[in-house]
C-alpha cells in the first residue's frame, strides 16, 4: 500500500512538474505597460492597424501586435516597409565589400564613380558614416513628401551621378555628421560599381541569400504591398527600399546579437561621433561603448524600429501599418519598450 502512494505521489508530482513547464514555456511575457498605454494612444486612431512588437532576451523571443486602440491581436502574417532600415543592410554589404578588400574606406568617390576631378569627391568612409557633407537629399529637389507615392521613384545611378556633379560645399572640413539619403545612395552606387552589378541584385542576393531573409525584399510593382513601389534602377533602394516580416527581422537582430560574422561587428563599431552619447557606424547608431545600435524608418505608409544591445543580449523591434503623428512615434516607442525591458529582466 506504501509502494502504490508513493507511485502515485510520484505521478502526480511528475504531473505538477510536467503543467509547470508548459505553462513557462507557453505563458506570454506581457509587453511592459508603458510600452502598451504609448501604443494605445498611437493606435487609437487607426482602425486597421497592425502594429508587431518582437523582444528578444537571453531567454528567448516574445512576439506580440496591437490593433486598433492598442488591443492584443494574434501576430499578422504580414509584410511591412522597413524604411531607412533598410540602410543598415547597405552598411552591411559595404562592410563586407572592406572586410574581403574589395572596398578601401579611404578612397575618393571620384575614383570609382565616373566624375570630374572638379566635382567635390568624399571618402567612401564619409559616405558611410553619414559625414560626407552631402544634404540629407539630392541637390535642388529639398525635403520630398513620405506620404503618397514614392518621392525616391524614377532616380537613377545616372540621375544620382549627374546630381553630384553640382553639389557645392558650404563647410571646411573636417565634415560633421549630417543625415543624409543621398550619401546613402552614393554609397550604392559606389559598391554596384565595385562588383560591377545592380545594387537591386546586391541587396536582393544579400539579404535572401547571404543572410537567408526569404522574406525580404524591395517591392517593385508586381510583388508590391500597400504603399511605396520601386524600380530595380532606382538608387535610393539602398536607403528606405526593403520590405520585410517580424520573422525576418527577429532572424535579422539574431544575426548581430551571435556575432559570427566579422562584417557585421565591423558596421556596428562607433566611428563618427553624432553627440556625446551616439556615433555612427556604417549607417547604424551606435553607442559611444559600441554595445547598443539602433536604426528606425518610416515611408508614411510604415513606420520602424530596431535597437540591439550586444553586450546584454537584447533586442526590440516594432513594425506599423501606420506611419508617425502627432499620437505617437514608432521610434519614442521603441525606446520606451527597451527601457521598460531593462527595468523589468535581469540583463
């Protein structure tokens, strides 16, 4: 009689230990209730919004959405514009190209790029650390619209080359750091030359093959959700052009957060200083300590965010269906999440 209770105590607290398991592995950690109550005043006035919130921790990653006026939705399986993310890939090609040698920092634009020897001609370093004192876009066309349709739509490396030639400098240097799309599409031009193929082919081979991000892609017409349609030609791809899924961009964080990959530390070094606390990579925002990089984007029909932190293992993205407003920033948000995470864990 003994042997059978202890058999049946045994079984049962096999049976306590089996449901406590589950419910670790299959209970959600919530978002944090900051993050939340800001996604709530973001999303009320959003009737069809899908906004997809990842964490990534050492134990693990927690994916949740939002609808309208912030409530839980089951995940999308759904794609969205990645915006000026996007520019952290073309880092990363560039990154590669100077890790094999293919690519020196040092050498003038001009070199590579047919220009006259009378045109100005930044560093390739400059280009990609956003210091080339080139204006955020193209000479003579301002501040486009994001909402509608592509601004960028219809300028090619031939277009992008002709605008260079009457670009004029209004600084000495040397050149601070200065945002800037059109140095981001110079920096294209000047790897497609390099290889001597499209940059539409690079990033596409890249990010699908190089990084195994099926589901990243820039949206020319035929394959286009909702929003900003592309040509292969067009050189602003390098800075605003990829769509993606939370699944590729999770896959995308773990990629930098593994660091196997010599490029990728290589792009997410502090190499020009925006402030006391940020530098700049290649196009990546990087920490002064070099632990915590970051990037946001928004094409007005999305908007973006990623922010890794290396040293404590740790990533948190948001996608929107919804561009910023005045009811909230994807970015402030963001920050907001990681923020909330750090108080929260033990990181």
């Amino acid at each position: 009689m003994k042997q059978k209770r202890t058999l049946i105590f045994s079984l049962i607290l096999v049976l306590v230990l089996t449901l406590g398991i589950c419910i670790a592995v299959f209970t959600k950690v919530p978002i944090p209730p900051g993050t939340e109550n800001q996604i709530r005043v973001y999303s009320r006035n959003k009737p069809d919004a899908e906004i997809t919130v990842a964490v990534i921790t050492p134990e693990g990653t927690d994916i949740s959405a939002y609808g309208h006026d912030g409530v839980q939705i089951p995940v999308p399986d759904r794609l969205y514009e990645i915006g000026d993310i996007t520019k952290t890939f073309t880092g990363a090609i560039a990154a590669r190209a100077v890790t094999d040698g293919k690519l020196s920092p040092n050498e003038r634009v001009l070199d590579i790029l047919p220009l006259s020897r009378a045109v100005y001609s930044p560093t390739v370093f400059e280009l990609l650390t956003h210091s080339s004192a080139y204006a955020d876009f193209a000479p003579g066309i301002g501040s486009p619209s994001l909402t509608g349709k592509n601004p960028y739509a219809g300028i090619s490396v031939n277009n992008l080359v002709s605008q260079m030639h009457s670009f004029k400098l209004t600084s000495e240097p040397p050149y601070l750091y200065s945002y800037s799309n059109f140095g981001t599409a110079a920096a294209a031009a000047v790897i497609s030359q390099t290889y001597d193929v499209d940059f539409y082919s690079i990033l596409t081979i890249f990010a699908q093959e190089e990084l195994g991000l099926r589901h990243t892609f820039v949206a020319l017409e035929k394959n286009a959700p909702q929003g900003w349609v592309w040509n292969n030609t067009d050189a602003y791809i390098a800075s605003d052009g990829l769509t993606s899924t939370i699944g590729d961009m999770v896959a995308y964080a773990r990629l930098y957060l593994n660091g196997e990959q010599e490029y990728l530390s290589l792009a997410t070094q502090p190499m020009v200083e925006i402030n006391a606390e940020n530098s700049s990579g290649y196009f990546w925002h990087v920490s002064t300590d070099g632990d915590r990089f970051w990037h946001d984007g928004e094409t007005g029909h999305y908007a973006s965010f990623l922010l890794i932190d290396r040293d404590r293992h740790l990533a948190v993205i948001i996608l929107s269906n919804y561009g910023n407003d005045r009811f909230g920033n994807i970015r402030d948000i963001g920050f907001q999440l990681y923020a909330e995470t750090l108080e929260n864990g033990s990181f």
